[in-house]
C-alpha cells in the first residue's frame, strides 16, 4: 500500500494527499472540464500540474511538483513579483486556445462580471510553487476553481492577495509591490486604469462569500470565517478601499 503524506492547505477542497511523485484529491463533477482546460493551458507552454487520471479511490490524480509554496516563504522580492505577474499573462494568453462547450461543469465560489475566458480564479501565495532550483517558474497549483471570468477580475485578485492583502503593512511599499506585479503582467492601458476599483470589488466580494456563508450555514465557507478568514478579509477590503487612491497612482504612472 503506498504511503500517503497529507498536504497542508485544502481549505475549500477537502484532503490533499502526496503519493509517491502524484497528488491525489476529491473528484468533483467539474474535474473533467478542469481537466481538458488545464491539458490545453500545459499544451500551450504553461507548466501546471499534469492530470493523470483517477485512482481506485475515485480521486483525480496530479503530478507532483516540487517547489516551496510562496504564502510559506519571506514577502517576494519585487523581481519574483514580476515574474509571477508574467506567468499570470502567460495563463490568460493560454486560454484564449481553449473553448468551452455546453457540457462543461465549473465550480468557482464568487460569481465573475464577465466570461471573457477560462481563469484558474485563485490565484494566490497559497497557490503558487516557487522553483527549487534555479532557472525554474512558478508554477500555480490547485486550479479546481477554474472557471469563465475576465483578465481584470483574475488579475485584480492576484494583485489583492500578493501585494494588498497585510492591511499592517505601509500602503506605499505595498503599492510598490502591486505595480512590480502588474509591470510583469504588461497589461493593456484600459486594465491599468480600472485595476485599481477592480481589486476593491473582488475584496468586498471575498468577504461577502465568507460572511454569506456564514449566516446561512453554507460550507466549508462558514466554517473558514469563524476560524479568522472572516477577520481577515474584513480587515482587506477596509485596506484596499482606505487606499484605492494610492493603488490607482501606482498602476496608472506608466502611462502618463
């Protein structure tokens, strides 16, 4: 019998497990339609993790990657910002290739403004492989999520939870983090100048799903903003309004 090793994390997605060089977890009725986008996204040069079917237990089956998760890591360097901004380009750029069909299944928590495209809809520290070697890319994990939304409302929560999300920190040295993560990003002029309200809405929507969640008993949401989730992203959205202003400068100084 192969030894599992639980994997930390799984808030939303229930037990995570390392077997060997794969990960195993929950089986969910849009993993098929997950599955065929994250096969196109790989095809078109993105490194993801390769699905690799299902197991005896009925859970879908990934490929490990090794990696150091950035939540677990000191704050990135502005260069690594960058270069996590390029690969979230690269993502977007990607899944313009793949096309949808009325038998797909998705299962993102916060309803998107638009379907411009398929988006992976987490993209966050928590999410996000560092290389171990040098020479290596970040590699986003955990795509379940994936979903139809647009650039700027994917793009505006990466911004959130990489650069905006320690409402401690200085605003202007956050600022400096957000506009080194949008420069890798290399965003069209009409982005750069509507990133800034974006990330405010997708704040108050992170919050809005928790606290719903919690008064009407919906899990594993419920759960997640009693355990300091909720505090959490109550504190953010304060953060991100109180400094919409200053975001709003930093974003759109490349274009004056």
């Amino acid at each position: 019998m192969p030894t599992e090793e639980r994997l930390g994390g799984g808030n939303a997605s229930g037990t995570v497990v390392r077997v060997g060089e794969t990960v195993r977890k929950r089986w969910t009725p849009a993993t098929p339609s997950v599955t065929r986008f994250i096969t196109a996204v790989r095809a078109a040069g993105v490194e993801a993790p390769a699905p690799l079917g299902r197991d005896e237990h009925g859970r879908q089956v990934l490929q490990w990657i090794p990696g150091r998760l950035a939540s677990k890591l000191a704050p990135l360097s502005r260069e690594q910002l960058r270069s996590i901004g390029a690969v979230i380009r690269d993502i977007h750029d990607a899944s313009l290739g793949f096309t949808p069909t009325g038998e797909d299944v998705w299962e993102s928590a916060i309803p998107a403004p638009g379907s411009e495209l398929i988006c992976h809809n987490d993209l966050a520290p928590w999410n996000l492989l560092l290389p171990a070697e040098e020479g290596g890319h970040p590699v986003f994990i955990d795509w379940d999520a994936a979903g139809p939304s647009t650039r700027l409302w994917d793009l505006a929560y990466a911004a959130m939870t990489f650069a905006l999300s320690e409402p401690s920190r200085a605003a202007v040295d956050a600022a400096g983090d957000l506009s080194a993560l949008v420069e890798g990003y290399a965003p069209e002029p009409s982005i750069r100048r509507t990133l800034a309200e974006a990330v405010v809405r997708r704040a108050e929507a992170m919050y809005a799903l928790l606290s719903d969640a919690h008064r009407i008993g919906r899990q594993p949401w419920a759960a997640m903003f009693t355990n300091g989730h909720g505090a959490h992203w109550d504190a953010v959205r304060s953060y991100v309004r109180a400094n919409e202003p200053l975001w709003d400068a930093a974003l759109t100084t490349a274009l004056r």
